[in-house]
C-alpha cells in the first residue's frame, strides 16, 4: 500500500518529473497546512492542471446548472411536513435557510453545510489560491476534466439519491457533523487513504460516477501530458484506494515518491 502523503512526484525514465497534490475545495484554514512543500515543487513546474480549469468554469458557470431542472424544488419531493422538520433542523444546526436554497441540487446543498461545519475563514480555497499563484508564475493553466463533463455528471445523478443524503443529513445532524470535521483531520494528519475510505462511504451509490470514473478520466489526462513538468492540484479523495489515482499510475509502470 502506497504511505500517507498528500504531495507526489510522479517521473519516468526520460521524462520531467511532475507533481501531484491532494487538496481540500473549500476556504479553510486547516487546508493550507501543507501548503509550503507543494508551492516549493510548483515553483519548479511549467503547467498548473486543477480538476477543472477555473477561469473557464467562473467565465461558464452560474447558480442556474446547480439548480434542480424543470423550475422544481427541494420541497416538491418531501411532505409538507416532513419539509417543515428538515427546514427547521437545519436552520438550527447550521444558521442555513433550506428555503432560500430550494432551487439547488441536493447534493450541491449538501456540499454547502459541509463548508458550514469546517467553517470558511481563509479568502480563498486551497484550489484556487494555487491557481493564482501559477497564473502570477506565468504557468500554463488548464484542467483534468472538461467543464461538459463536470456538467453531464450533475445533470446524470440520481435524484432520488441525492434527496435521500439530504434527509439522512437531517435525521441525524451529529453523525454528519462528525464525520465532516473526521475528515478535515486525516486530510490535517494527510491519512489518504482513511480520507478515501470515508469519501467512499458517504457517496455510497454515486461513488462511481463520482470517485471511479472520475479517477480514470484524470488519470488519462495525466498520462497524455507526460511530457511537460506539470503541477496536478485534485481533491485529496482521488489519491487514495486501489482505484485511485497514485495507484492507477502505479499500475502504468510510473515511478511515485511521497513528499513530506
């Protein structure tokens, strides 16, 4: 099993090292905590690849490809009451409106209390203060995934189950509330792979189209961009596990060191 490590170089013979680096999306300060060692090896690159490209995703998307098609909303697919209960728990637990975010996904609702619970006090998130960083170095910048395929998973996955995490969250807000700061702490101590495990867990049917297929895709980009010295920022759940990325390189005979 691969060691416990957030930073990677990745290399082969004849070829530049590369970098790969599990970050957190969102704005929190325990998320820099690793920061130092990756800007030191992104200094040395000529490429930044986030998941997606950023400056293309804030020039495409707006709140509109978050919303539930079909002008529905959240409380269209839950009782009158059972919708009042789920309001008024998570208004109390998280200070967040349910009704002001009913338009949204459920999972994109789901996403923003888990920012709520790990607190957004830095700027930027990690993603995006990276980005920043290798636009002021002049990197060449782009994305793993295609803003097209972040979309096409949004608009394939299942509703049904995405309204059933929302109404778990609120069954049991303590659970959730745990495992959320569980997981800001291995992502602090860089367990990748409990993160990946935990990550696993929570998405439970969606783990494919969310964890699995997207592994592969971004594995592929990486392994077609083998040539240039390039620095891979991905959310720290995508390194760990057997289909995760370090061992998907593994297995294409790459040459992986921790970096610590």
């Amino acid at each position: 099993m691969l060691e416990d490590s957030l930073l990677w170089s990745i290399s082969k013979e004849g070829l530049p090292e590369s970098y790969l680096f599990g970050t957190m999306h969102i704005k929190n300060e325990d998320s820099y905590k690793h920061v130092e060692p990756a800007l030191a090896k992104l200094y040395l690159c000529e490429e930044f690849k986030t998941e997606i490209d950023l400056a293309e995703a804030s020039s495409i998307l707006n709140a509109e490809h978050y919303f539930l098609p079909n002008d529905q909303r959240v409380s269209d697919f839950y009782s009158p009451k059972k919708y009042y209960k789920m309001r008024t728990i998570i208004q109390k637990s998280f200070a967040f409106d349910l009704q002001v975010y009913e338009r949204l996904l459920p999972i994109i609702i789901t996403n923003k209390l888990s920012e709520r619970i790990l607190k957004s006090e830095s700027g930027k998130s990690l993603d995006a203060f990276l980005w920043s960083e290798a636009d002021r170095l002049k990197l060449k910048l782009g994305g793993l995934e295609t803003m097209e395929e972040q979309l096409a998973i949004l608009t394939k996955l299942e509703l049904g189950i995405q309204l059933k995490m929302l109404k778990d969250l609120a069954a049991d807000v303590r659970r959730f509330r745990k495992s959320i700061i569980k997981m800001g702490e291995l992502y602090s101590n860089q367990d990748i792979q409990q993160l990946h495990k935990m990550t696993k867990k929570s998405l439970g049917k969606l783990r494919k189209m969310l964890l699995y297929d997207r592994n592969e895709l971004m594995t592929t980009r990486i392994l077609s961009n083998l040539s240039s010295k390039t620095f891979y920022a991905v959310g720290a759940a995508h390194l760990g596990g057997n289909k995760g990325i370090l061992s998907l390189l593994k297995k294409k005979n790459l040459k992986l060191k921790a970096i610590n």
